[in-house]
C-alpha cells in the first residue's frame, strides 16, 4: 500500500511538469522578413507539427543586437534574414551553429546555402534589369557590364551604395571579373547614371517608366508585386519589361533569404524542423505564389507572374561568396564615388 501512495506523489509530482513541458512545444524564430505569407506558413507548420512558433520580428541590425544581448541565454532557436551580406554578418558574430540536415541538403542547390550548413537559402531573387519598352528595343540583350559603355550615359537607374542588394551584386562581380574589374564597373556605373542614386527599387521603376532613366537594376520581385499592386503601379509596371542579365555567359545574379540555428538554440531539433517544414514543397509554393519570390527548390513551379518573365540562367556562385566578398565591395564602391 505504501509503494503505491509513493507512487501516487510520484504522479503528482511529475505530471503537471509532463503537461508543462507538452504545452511548450516550441520554437523562437527571430525573423527580418515582414509578409503575411510567412504569418500564414508559420500557422501552417503549427498545425501539422504541434509545435508552437514564438515569433519575434525586426530588422536584421536589430535582431543580432538582441541575440548578443541576451548571450547563452537567448531563447532564439532560428534567425531568418535577407540577402547573403547580412547572412555573412550574422556568421561573423558567430550566431550560428553548424548543421546537417539530408531533407535539406538533397533539396537546397549547393550554391544557395553555406558550405558549413550554417544558413540555408529559403528564397531567390534574382537582380534584374528593367527597360523602357518605348526607349529600348525589343530584342536587346544586356549584361550587367554593358551598363557601363558610353551609350547609357544619363540612363541608368540604381540605389545608392549603401543598399545591400547592391553591395552583393557587387561582391558577384568580384568573384567575375577581379577586384580592379569589379572596381571598374563601379565608376562606370557612377558615370551613367540619370540621376543621384536615391529611393528604393519600386522608385528606379517608376522612375523609367517616367521617362527619368531607360534602364534600371532591381530585384525581380518588386517588379512582379507592382504588376499586382495599385492602379498606378500597374500603369508603370506597363512600361517597362524585364531583362535577365547575362545569358550567355555567367547567368543572372542572384541572392537569397536565408535561415540558421543559433548557436545556443534551446529547441534545436524543432528548429531543424521548421526550416526543412519552409523548404518543403507546400511552403516553396506559398512563397513563389504570395511574395513573388523564385523558390530555391527547383521542382517548385514560380508564380504565374514570375513565369510571364520567361525562363533565365542563373549565376552559380555560392551565396556565400557574397557575403564574403561585402566588405571589400562596399570600399569599392566608395571609392568609385557611388553614393
């Protein structure tokens, strides 16, 4: 009788931290991505899972911060940026761990996560040109490098420097070219352009279908939620069309959204479930349909807008290389007098 009331404190004891520990089934993601398609994959992932996702979102500078912070003792299981150059910084602040992953490795190309498995590339977006369909012809292929010929002089459309879609393009081009070519290309481009680099993508857009530039660099996908967007936004995604550079040679730079496990994770198995969870086939789509971002797995089929565009090769670097290459580009940059 003894044996089985010990038994019973036993229950009492350990069957509220049995129920405790059931209900926090969780995983923290710290997320510098802001789109309700990513609420509604987060949903979707709970659902089939049962684990609960802890979200905590801001800008990617501020998010580290957090994490240096809060040191061993940060809750973060997994970080989500944009752009392989913040990738490259959250490395260097070592906030990631090393992991292997066969769901992930056999469906992430190579060139689209880091050789070490510290991050994953969940997205693509390719750097794209736009030209005016009433000032450039039709049939006109261009490379990133011929927007520094005399011809585009007082026509080309880009960000300042300090953007980092720039910076990684940038970076591309020293791994193609060198760092004097790509150093190079740099003053060519300051040469051309229309205007002093000023705005985000969606205002180089506009700005060629106002007639301010003929060809500007964006990311594709701005392009693609203009064509969605409102009415005048439509009106000037309507004069412009899409040209991925370099076809015949390198292919299409092209970035990524990435995620890792932080170091310390406290729910590192739930973490390596929900970044296979967003490299699956269902969240490939969702991100390809609702962000108009290319999926990085290739069985995935784009949007129906991102298929208007029409095929493109894309340039194979290791996204990592990107990152790499950053800081080196940004002095580049600066001393061509991009600004």
């Amino acid at each position: 009788m003894r044996w089985k009331l010990y038994f019973a404190l036993i229950l009492s004891i350990v069957s509220p931290t049995v129920a405790f520990a059931a209900e926090e089934e969780v995983v923290n993601v710290y997320s510098a991505r802001h789109y309700d398609t990513d609420d509604e994959l987060i949903q979707r992932f709970t659902a089939e899972t049962g684990i609960k996702v802890n979200l905590i979102e801001g800008n990617s500078d501020t998010l580290l911060a957090r994490i240096k912070q809060e040191g061993d003792l940060s809750p973060a299981d997994v970080f989500i940026t944009v752009d392989a150059g913040r990738l490259r910084t959250a490395e260097e602040r070592g906030v990631f761990q090393p992991t292997r992953s066969k769901v992930l490795e056999a469906r992430i190309p190579a060139s689209l996560r880091h050789p070490e498995g510290l991050w994953f590339g969940l997205t693509k977006r390719a750097r794209v040109i736009v030209a005016s369909k009433d000032r450039v012809p039709a049939d006109l292929t261009l490379d990133y490098e011929d927007l520094t010929d005399p011809e585009w002089k007082g026509r080309v459309l880009i960000r300042s420097s300090s953007n980092i879609y720039n910076q990684s393009l940038v970076a591309s081009l020293i791994e193609a070219h060198g760092a004097s070519g790509a150093e190079a290309w740099c003053r060519g481009i300051v040469a051309n352009v229309a205007r002093t680099p000023q705005g985000g993508d969606r205002d180089q857009i506009r700005a060629v279908a106002a007639g301010e530039g003929d060809v500007a660099v964006v990311n594709h996908y701005y392009l693609a939620r203009m064509i969605g967007g409102n009415e005048a936004d439509r009106a000037a995604a309507g004069k412009v069309r899409v040209i991925f550079p370099n076809q015949g040679d390198r292919g299409t730079h092209v970035n990524v959204c990435g995620a890792g496990i932080v170091k310390q994770a406290p729910n590192r198995e739930n973490a390596v479930k929900f970044i296979e969870f967003l490299a699956g086939t269902p969240a490939q789509q969702r991100f390809a349909e609702g962000n108009q971002e290319y999926p990085v797995v290739e069985a995935v089929p784009t949007s129906s807008t991102l298929a208007g565009f029409g095929p493109f090769k894309a340039d194979e670097l290791n996204a990592a290389k990107l990152g790499s290459n950053n800081k080196q580009a940004v002095r580049m940059m600066d001393r061509a007098g991009w600004r």
